[in-house]
C-alpha cells in the first residue's frame, strides 16, 4: 500500500501507527502559530524564524541554524554545502538521506554514494567506514569521498540510538580523513531521550546535523539544520537554490520554537510517553506466537516485527497481514526487508496501544478465514 493510498482512505477512527509523521500539532501550537510575528525570512527579518533559529542552535551546541521546509530538504542543502560535484558520500545503505530521498545526492548534488550495510544496532561499522574511503590519487577512476552522515536513530534498524561514543568514534575517522561528519537526526530527540544525554553532547562530534520538527516533535512542518557559520551560510545559499526560501515563515516557525522549550508545552520531555508505549505495544506483539518481535532492539518509539511464515511466500503473507489490520483500523508499514512498522507518538495513547493489541489476533484470524488477495 503506497503513502498516497494509505493517506487517501484514512479515517479518524483508526488507530495510525504508520509514522511519527502523522502527527496533529498541539493546541498550543496552533494558538502560537495564529499569532506568530512575521517578517521575510529571506531577508533574515522574521523574529519568529530567527528565534527559532537561535534556541536550536543552543540546543544542538552549535553556532548557527537553519529553518527549512523539510527534513530531506535539510539533508540536501547540507550536502550541497558539503559535497563538490563528482563527490562520493559515505553513508548507510539503507539510511533515509541515501536509499529515501528520491536519489537527491545524485539529481541535484552530483554526488556518487557508498553505501554500507549496517549491524543489528544499526550502527555502520567503524572499520568498514574507514576502508570505504577512496584514495584518487592512487586510481583516477575512483570519486573523492567528500562527506561520512549517519542517522541518529537508525530507521531501518528499529530507531536504535547511537551513542555519544560511537559518534566520536566515526567523527574522528572522517576528520583524520580531512572530511566532515553529517548527522540525519531526523528523531535526534529520541536517541537524547532513550539515552539520557543532552543533544549539544550528542551532536558535539558532528559538522553538521538535521533535525525534523515534523515527526516526535509533532509539528505540522518543518527541520533545523545546525552547525558552523561558514557551513550555514552556505547551507543557506543552498536552501535558496532548491526553492527554500519562504518569506513569513514565521506562522510555521511558532510550531517549532514551541516544540523546543521546556515545560508542559514542549514536545522533548514527552517522547519518553512514545518510548514507553512502543515497549507496551511491542511486549504485547511478543505474546503472539505468529510474530517475532526482538525486544532487545526496541528502544525509542520504533516497533519493528515479522510475521512467522515459509521463506518463500512472505511478501504475500506480510502484505496480506497489514491489510487485514488496516481494515480492522490498525495502520502499520511494510518496511525494509520483511518487517512491519509500528510508531508511537504524540496523539497516541495507551488505550490505542491496549485496542491495537486486541485487533492483531483478530486480523490474523481473518487472515487465515480469507482467500488470499495480495
């Protein structure tokens, strides 16, 4: 079932666990953002954007930021601001920047990937980072690497988080390499939560880092990108070449800069209610014996599961599965490999996890009463 599809038929009823990104911004951050005070953005002059700006840089212990539409709109421009064209980006194979954006670093970077394969906690092996660079001086066939991202948390592997270790681990590879480090934070605030650091100590060994405001942080729109002043300005040039500039942004900025501070309004504290929930929900899936969940990788709001059945027929039996639970009103995803996806988040609450429970048995049951349709 594509987005599109998914999108079109969703029903209020239904509990939806596709994506973090299906949030509804908050009350509060609709009040906020009917009376945001606005300027053009473009000419730096929007107090809403710039406050913005500013707390997200403290946040991340880094000199600047940059408000843009978008998470992969965030990763683009730190490419370009990375990358000269016929680069090479050293990145997970199955990471969102690489394998998720539509071929971006390609279109419009001119960039070629090295794509590695990532361990059980979805951590790209240091020694495999190290060996991945290219030597141009030994081969003129071989592109110059340019740039090492990694995502923190790991989407394909369940939303694992990185450590602070393991970052400065890989950031001393890049930089012994005269290369910069980019991080795909897209759920930065996830990984700060389930570890318990702060994200200036998190995002300290990185170049450079994108955060999405539109996933736990519940916005309607939006990301941060964040790093040194010449990386922002160009950054920046960036944005404004890919059509990034939005003039009053301020009306979607409110959400964002709401989202950030502390209190009762804040979205951070609260991800610690989404970490909870996906282990309610994922112990749950456990006690089924017609699935494998492995609950030693959950960790943040990510439930990532397989249904039980022979090798060779699995796409069928998986996408037959996630049919049934979306016509009985549970929203999951057919993700990488054979995995269903399951995320928790703002609008979720324990009697949707409690409900949702309930519903699996009842569509596997009616899987196994209907002819296949898949």
């Amino acid at each position: 079932m594509t987005y599109a599809a998914s999108g079109a038929k969703r029903a209020a009823d239904r509990i939806d666990l596709r994506s973090d990104t299906v949030t509804q911004p908050s009350e509060a951050m609709r009040r906020a953002m009917a009376a945001a005070p606005v300027g053009d953005d473009v000419y730096a002059e929007d107090p809403t954007v710039n406050a913005l700006e500013r707390r997200a840089a403290e946040l991340l212990g880094k000199d600047e930021a940059l408000f843009v539409a978008s998470g992969t709109m965030g990763n683009l421009v730190s490419m370009l601001a990375w990358v000269p064209r016929g680069g090479e980006i050293i990145g997970g194979a199955h990471s969102h920047s690489l394998a998720g954006e539509a071929g971006g670093y390609a279109v419009l970077v001119g960039a070629s990937a090295r794509g590695l394969e990532p361990g059980p906690d979805g951590a790209l092996d240091p020694a495999e980072i190290a060996a991945a660079f290219r030597d141009p001086s030994q081969d003129v066939h071989d592109p110059i690497s340019a740039l090492v991202t990694i995502e923190n948390t790991v989407n394909a592997s369940m939303g694992m988080p990185l450590t602070v270790e393991y970052t400065e681990r890989v950031a001393a590879i890049a930089h012994e390499r005269g290369v910069p480090l980019h991080l795909d934070g897209a759920r930065l605030f996830n990984a700060v939560v389930a570890l318990g650091v702060s994200a200036a100590d998190l995002c300290r060994p990185v170049d450079s880092v994108m955060i999405a405001l539109s996933k736990g942080l519940a916005c309607p729109v939006g990301a941060i990108v964040a790093g040194d002043r010449d990386f922002i300005h160009r950054a920046r040039r960036a944005r404004k070449l890919v059509g990034g500039g939005m003039r009053q942004a301020g009306i979607i900025a409110a959400a964002g800069l709401l989202a950030l501070q502390p209190g009762p309004e804040g979205m951070i504290d609260r991800l610690a209610e989404d970490h909870a929930l996906a282990r309610r929900f994922g112990e749950g899936l456990a006690q089924f014996d017609f699935l494998d969940v492995d609950l030693s990788r959950l960790r943040t709001n990510f439930v990532m599961f397989r249904v039980r059945s022979d090798e060779a027929n699995w796409r069928e039996t998986r996408a037959r599965f996630v049919a049934e639970l979306w016509d009985h009103g549970v929203l999951t995803f057919a993700h990488v490999g054979d995995m269903i996806r399951a995320v928790t988040h703002y609008g979720i609450v324990e009697a949707d996890i409690d409900r949702a429970l309930e519903i699996v048995p009842e569509a596997w049951r009616a899987m196994q009463r209907s002819p296949a349709r898949v």
